[in-house]
C-alpha cells in the first residue's frame, strides 16, 4: 500500500494517516456488513466517529471510497500471506511438519474473517469492479504463490524437492490447500473445524510431496 500524500504531493501528517486508516478499516466494516449497494458514506462516517465531510476530504466519492478500501484489506491479507510464507525460509530438518505447519497457517489466513469478507464483497462486485478484482487477486493470491514458488525453489536447490518449475509446483500445492477449503466452507458461509482444516492440510501436504518430494 501506498504511502498517503497531500494534494501537493507531500507526506501526509501523522494524525491525517492515521484517519484515513480510521476510515478505510470503518468502510471495510460497513461495507462487508451491508454490501457495496446499501452502504452509505454517513454509516462509514458514524462508524468510523467522523463527520460525513470528513470522509470526502479523504475519498472524493463511495466508488473511491470502496476501491481503496478493499486494497487496504487486500494488503493486510497480503502481509499476513507473506508471513506465512517467510516460515518456509528456514523450515528445520522435517519439512513434511513445516509444510504441514505453513499449509494450516494458509488456511487460517484464508479463512478469516477479513479474507472471507473481501471474497464476497469481490464476488458480490464481479461485474462492476473487473479491474479490481484483478488488483485483489494479485496482492493476496498473486503474491502468496509468488513467495511459495521462491521458497520452493530455494529447496529444490538444496535436494530437499526433486527439480521442478517452482511456480507451477506453488500454484498446485496452493490448489490443493484452497480448492477442499473452499468447498468444505462453501465458498466461504460455514466455518470450518480445527480438526477439518488440520485434515485438508495434511493431505494437501502429503499429494504435494508425492509428486515433489525427493527420490528416496
């Protein structure tokens, strides 16, 4: 996410950053509430304790309002990814439990309430919002598979995956982890227990290493 500026160009103050974020975590909850349609700018100003003026100072409209709202969530979804993936840098010597450890944290990522959230507003929004759907999916998905397939590459270096095209081998093992999730949560409307997103992960882990694991 982009620094915020004035309209000179220059560093917004500290306390006027701080606002913007007030506003922009308020809009995500009204937004994720009530849906792009029947949210109003005076409930994103009451719920994030400011004048109604004060949001247009900070957002010229709701279409403005609501792209840089869901790339603000998109980047905090984003920064939790790239956490996960960062456990893979030195993932000790059982990699089946470290994989098996960053496959559950995934799914947490991926199944919170934030995550959840801007899936169905993206969904909710697919024809009038293409262009962000785009920007959504290459901070949160793009990025995460970006991460994975470095870390991948890194242990196929080391011998510890057989040689494969790194990118391709986080696409699949991400496939495995989101596509059961998604249907055991039903795109997202079920909660799913501990002991099934442990479940999906474990298998998810051990297909993976099937096909990747080094010859024994």
């Amino acid at each position: 996410m982009t620094a915020a500026t004035t309209p000179s160009g220059r560093a917004a103050p500290r306390g006027r950053i701080d606002k913007r974020q007030a506003i922009l975590d308020a809009a995500f909850a009204v937004f994720a509430r009530l849906g792009y349609e029947n949210a109003g700018v005076r409930e994103i100003a009451d719920e994030a304790g400011v004048a109604k003026l004060t949001v247009y100072n900070h957002f010229k409209d709701k279409e403005n309002l609501f792209r840089h709202t869901v790339e603000s969530a998109a980047d905090s979804v984003m920064a939790e990814n790239l956490a996960v993936a960062e456990r893979l840098r030195s993932p000790g010597d059982d990699l089946r439990a470290a994989l098996k450890d960053m496959a559950c944290q995934v799914l947490q990522v991926c199944c919170s309430e934030r995550a959840r959230a801007l899936k169905w507003l993206m969904y909710a929004q697919v024809g009038g919002f293409v262009d962000l759907i785009e920007t959504v999916q290459k901070r949160t998905y793009g990025r995460l598979a970006e991460a994975l397939a470095d870390r991948l590459a890194r242990l196929s270096l080391d011998g510890r995956l057989r040689p494969c095209d790194p990118a391709l081998a986080a696409e699949q093992f991400l496939t495995l982890l989101t596509g059961p999730m998604d249907a055991r949560s039903r795109l997202g409307t079920r909660a799913v227990p501990a002991a099934e997103t442990h479940a999906v992960a474990e298998a998810a882990v051990d297909t993976f290493l099937r096909a990747y694991g080094p010859a024994s």
